[in-house]
C-alpha cells in the first residue's frame, strides 16, 4: 500500500502543486525512458501480483532491473560532450578553495536537511497512522494515504522548491526517478528480503494497482503535449488525486455513497479527460508536422 500510494501521490499531488507553481519541463529523456519505464514497472507489479503475492524471486527480478538501469543511466552520462563539460566549467566554476567549502558545505546542508526530512516524515508518520488505527480506518487505506504522503514529504520539498526556483526540469525528474526507484528497489527489496514475499490485498489488485499504472500512463501524453506540464494539467492531476482519497474514505465510511461516486468518475470525467489529453496529443504532433514542412 505505501509504494501505491506513494507513487499515486507522487504524480498526481506532488507534479500536480509543482505544475501549479510554475509550468514543467519536461526533457526528451523522460519521455524516451524514464516515463515508459515507470509505466513498465507499474504494470509488472500487477502481473506479478496477480496471484495475490510478490514472491522473493519476483523481487529479485525487480531489484536486478533496477541494477541494469542505473548502471545505463551512468554509461549514458558519461557520454557527455566535451563542449557541454567546457561550458558548464566556464559559467559554473569556482575557485578552487571557494569550490572545496562550498561542496563540504552544501553537503553539509544536504545531510542535515534529509535527517530533519525523515525525522519530520516519521513522527507525522507515526501520529497519523495511530489517529486512524484509534478511527478505525484499514492498514491498506492508512497505507495508501497518510504513510504515502509521510514518505512523499522529500519528494514533495525537493519539486516544489525546484518549481519555485525554475529548476522545472529538475521538479519532473525527481518524480519519474522516485517511482521507479519505489518500485524496483524499495517494493523488490522487500518482497526479496521477506520470507514468504509481500501479500498483495485484492483491494489492490482490483482498484489501487491499475490506479497507479493509469497515473503513470497518463504521464506519457501530456508530458508529450509540448514537453511541458501546463498549470491547468498540474490543476487536473490534483482534482484527481482528491477524488481518488475521496473514493477511499467514502468507500470505507459510506459504501453507497462511494459506488455512485465512482460511476460518476468512470462514465464521465475520465472519459472527458481521455478525450481532452488525446486532442492536445493530436495538436502537438500537428504542430510538430508543421514545423518540420
């Protein structure tokens, strides 16, 4: 439930507040790769959950890909021109007493920030889980809510920040690289180092699982819209994701309420959305015809 709803909250949320902030961009990479990859990942989780469990061996596999991808993303840097090595150096570098301070000192700022981050993520973690469980709310709602949003809160300063300081590129990196990272290291992982594997709820099979590979697949068209997330994108992915956390109380406080809602949701403004990504899909790649005429 916490690498579910992390990476829903990821997305939706976390890109959604960051596009509001200031329009994203979003490089050529993350569409070619990293994008397709996060939809790849996602998927194989419900095919491999399908027997209702993420075994050891699955985990493994998870974990190896992982491995195989940021050993490709390495060679890949490495690639870097020596013309893009020479400008970065004449417009970034410091001295070289001044550069040595600096790298100790923002080091310094980077481990302090991720101890205050975690400990900050972990006591709301543990406050919140314990109101809900004193609620009455399921391990997989608590889950997939308020343990997703604690773990997300790096995620969340890191591209909003980004956003604010017109790092945009940055702020939709840091999203697609966490999901990949949540599933492939921190899922197979868990389900290598477990005994009997990690249990997977029919819940989840049937409504949350297909719910993130959808997040992840409506990535890939609006990230190809421009190459760029637009304010009102970023407006549409945090309506979603206050529908989707309004599904899940309504479906554990108010079951009738909540299949009204969901019809709601099914037959009209995810077909709308569809429809609307698929014609801004349909006016990039014209205009990109255009250009090339």
């Amino acid at each position: 439930g916490n690498v579910v709803g992390s990476n829903i909250f990821n997305v939706l949320l976390i890109l959604g507040l960051s596009a509001l902030v200031a329009p994203l961009v979003v490089s050529s990479r993350l569409i070619r790769v990293d994008v397709p990859l996060m939809i790849a990942a996602s998927a194989a989780v419900l095919l491999l959950g399908l027997d209702g469990r993420i075994g050891r061996v699955d985990g493994i596999v998870l974990f190896l890909g992982l491995l195989v991808y940021v050993g490709w993303s390495v060679r890949q840097s490495r690639r870097e021109t020596a013309a893009v090595q020479q400008q970065f150096e004449q417009e970034f570098a410091a001295p070289r007493k001044k550069a040595g301070f600096q790298m100790l000192l923002q080091t310094v700022l980077i481990l302090g920030g991720l101890v205050l981050l975690t400990l900050g993520a972990r006591w709301l973690v543990d406050g919140s889980v314990e109101v809900a469980r004193l609620l009455g709310m399921s391990e997989l709602l608590i889950g997939l809510t308020i343990v997703a949003a604690g773990t997300s809160l790096p995620e969340l300063a890191t591209s909003v920040l980004a956003a604010f300081k017109g790092e945009r590129d940055i702020a939709v990196g840091n999203i697609v690289g966490s999901n990949i990272f949540n599933i492939m290291c921190v899922l197979g992982l868990s389900a290598a180092v477990s005994p009997g594997g990690l249990e997977i709820s029919p819940t989840a099979l049937r409504l949350d699982i297909p719910v993130m590979i959808a997040v992840a697949l409506a990535c890939l068209p609006i990230f190809f819209t421009g190459h760029r997330i637009a304010r009102w994108e970023g407006l549409l992915f945090v309506a979603y994701y206050v529908a989707y956390t309004a599904y899940l109380i309504l479906a554990v406080t108010n079951e009738a309420v909540s299949r009204t809602f969901g019809g709601i949701m099914l037959g009209f403004v995810v077909p709308l959305t569809v429809v609307t990504l698929v014609v801004g899909v349909v006016r990039s790649v014209r205009s990109f015809s255009h250009r090339n005429d």
